[in-house]
C-alpha cells in the first residue's frame, strides 16, 4: 500500500489523461489513496478542470484527496468561489509558479495563504523551472507564517529545499520527479519526517512515452526503498501523508515573530 501526495488528471500539452485512466492505473500498481488536481488549470479551462475534479472525486472515493489548484486568474474572475463551495472536501491547495505570474511574496500568495488558513488545509507550491518558482524563492514567505503548512513540490532545487525544511519546521516536501539521489540527500539531511512520496503521474508517462509505466512506477519505489531504512520508507510513502492530510497529531509551529532579520539574513 502506497499513498501517493502528487497525482494529476487532465490535460497536459497535447495529452488527456481521464480520471477513470488514472484511477485505475494508480490502483494497478498498488496505491491506495492519492492527492490529485488537474493539469487543465494550466490552459485555464476552469469548466474542464471542475468537471474532471468532480469525476476523480465520484469515482474515486476514499482514495482520493483533492487538492485545489489555483491560477492567478481565479481570484477575480469567481471560479475559485465556484470550486470552494462546490461540495468538495477539499484537503489541500495548489499554486505554480512556473506556469503562473506568482510573485513569491506578493499580495495575491497571501490571499491564497488567507484561504488555505480558512479551510484548515495546507499550501503547496511547484518548486523549480526558474528562480521566481525555486524553493528558496518561498522561504521568507514560509517563514512568515508558522501557523501555515507549506509543501515544496518536487524539491527543487534540493539544496533549497534542503535550506528551507531546516529554517522553517512548517515546510513539507514531496518527491515528485527528485532525482533519487536528491531523496537521499533529504533523508540523510535528518528530514524524512516531512517528505512524502510523489511521482508526478501521469506525466512520466507523456516525458518517457517508450516506457511501460507499470514497470516505471514500480522499479521507482523499489529503488527509493533502497535510500532508506525500512521504517523511513513506511514514513515517507504512508505515515506522513496521514499525518499532513487528515490531521494526525500535526501541532503549529511558533516562532518567536519580532522585526530582527531572518536569521539566514544575519
């Protein structure tokens, strides 16, 4: 049994992936409950992205954990009303920098902090592609609000998100397309504890289109599981999603909020 925290539905380029497709490869190869948004928000087709959240959700059941993935565009124009008062539990929020204009300490990242605090859930922001959008870009932001839980997508660039998960106890990260050799690194870096595993699917299969994707997935966790002890692996592919997603003992960070330098300025 796996829990995988970095799923997708939806079209991406010139592919579409239907819920029903990824369910049902996700539990063929031994997952049991996944985070999962839709990749349509990048083309803003908000009508597609609501219809394929709404059929991940029905069809999947108890596996799924939806997570609200949020254009700058949403904010004004009155989908993201629609999509939070549309009957979804939502369990997590969304936003790319690297597709989107975010400005990693601008107004509209706190407007979009203000909501995930609203709906009790936690931030995840795509990390990597251009320094706007890389793990250290986010740290002040982070920083700033203990009371927040941020997840740094795809761990990059590792040393950052290395840098950030040590400075601010309120970072998670997931694996989702890290070089194996970059998990390693965080797993002896003593932070294992707030990791968790992702794989980024379905888009492996659109980057690696002459690979059989059951074999991918599988030789992938095999190969992880051999970075770490038996009991880390437990923790980065079951524990610690339970315990970020469904509130498992989680207790804010505090820190002691004053207007002294950040101590990486010091």
């Amino acid at each position: 049994m796996i829990h995988d925290a970095h799923i997708h539905v939806g079209q991406f380029r010139d592919k579409h992936y239907t819920p029903k497709d990824v369910l049902d490869f996700l539990l063929s190869v031994g997952v049991d409950k996944f985070a999962v948004s839709s990749s349509s928000i990048c083309n803003e087709d908000y009508e597609k992205t609501f219809a394929e959240m709404q059929e991940i959700v029905s069809i999947g059941k108890e596996h799924i954990t939806p997570v609200l993935w949020i254009s700058p565009a949403m904010l004004t124009n009155g989908w993201l009303e629609k999509f939070v008062n549309c009957g979804i539990e939502w369990k997590c929020l969304k936003i790319h920098g690297y597709f989107s204009n975010w400005d990693p300490n601008g107004e509209n990242i706190e407007k979009v902090i203000e909501l995930a605090q609203s709906l009790n859930v936690p931030l995840l922001f795509h990390t990597g592609g251009r320094k706007e959008s890389d793990a250290g870009s986010y740290m002040d932001v982070i920083y700033r609000h203990p009371e927040q839980t941020f997840i740094l997508a795809h761990s990059r660039p590792a040393d950052e998100a290395i840098e950030v998960m040590k400075k601010c106890p309120n970072a998670w990260a997931d694996t989702a397309f890290t070089p194996l050799e970059n998990v390693a690194k965080m797993v002896q870096n003593g932070l294992v504890d707030r990791m968790m595993w992702g794989t980024d699917y379905p888009l492996p299969d659109y980057f690696y289109p002459n690979q059989n994707m059951t074999q991918y997935y599988n030789s992938l966790v095999d190969e992880t599981k051999k970075l770490m002890s038996y009991d880390d692996w437990v923790k980065l592919s079951i524990t610690n999603y339970q315990k970020l997603f469904f509130n498992a003992g989680l207790e804010a960070t505090n820190y002691i909020q004053s207007n002294e330098p950040y101590p990486w300025e010091m």
